[in-house]
C-alpha cells in the first residue's frame, strides 16, 4: 500500500514525532495535520520544526494561520468541530460555565480541587 498523503489528528505529542519519522522515511508523502498544536501557547519555535516535515496544517482558530506564515508552512483555517455543536444564541461566556474539567496530576492537586 502506497498512500499519496496521511492525516495525523491532535495528540502533538506522538503526532509531530511521527510526521518527523514519515517525513525522513517517505519523503514523497503529503502529511497533513488536523488541529494544530498550541504553539501560540507554548512553545512558537516549534512552528520552524513543524514545518519542515507538515505539509500542510488545518487549524481550528482563526488566527492560527498567521503564525505559520513565517516558517513557509501552509495553513488555513478550517472551523472548530464544535461550532455547529452550540447554537450561536445560547453560547455562554467563561463566568456562566457550569462545567469545569481540572485536569491533575497528583494526588495533591485532586484532593485540593475537589474540596
């Protein structure tokens, strides 16, 4: 089987190594990448490293694109998956949430949260 392009979803952490990996072992393959990792949030020099093995990156928020502009990587903006989930009149903003999910990775930090 010779696919002409994969598609890797989220999980940066395996994702961008496995782009990597297929890049270097099958350079003719177009990789695509769905849900770009959060560089704007952590770590912006990673975008020069993305774009040496991604083709192309579809990204869920509008100003992701512009990030990439600099390193060569194609990006457009494709939409959030759950826009069409929440109706546009019965959106809520951050101070009406009635669900909160924490993540913690201690024992500590679970029993803090939870008192």
């Amino acid at each position: 089987m010779k696919p002409s392009a994969v598609v890797l979803i989220d999980y940066p952490g395996f994702n961008l190594r496995l782009a990597h990996a297929l890049h270097a072992k099958f350079p003719e393959l177009r990789i695509i990448y769905y849900i770009s990792p959060q560089v704007w949030a952590w770590n912006r020099r990673r975008v020069s490293q993305m774009a040496q093995s991604i083709d192309l990156m579809l990204c869920i928020f509008p100003f992701e694109p512009e990030l990439y502009k600099v390193s060569g990587l194609r990006a457009i903006f494709v939409g959030h998956p759950m826009i069409s989930v929440i109706p546009s009149g019965k959106r809520r903003s951050a101070r009406e949430c009635q669900l909160s999910v924490i993540p913690a990775s201690s024992r500590g930090e679970r029993r803090f949260r939870s008192e």
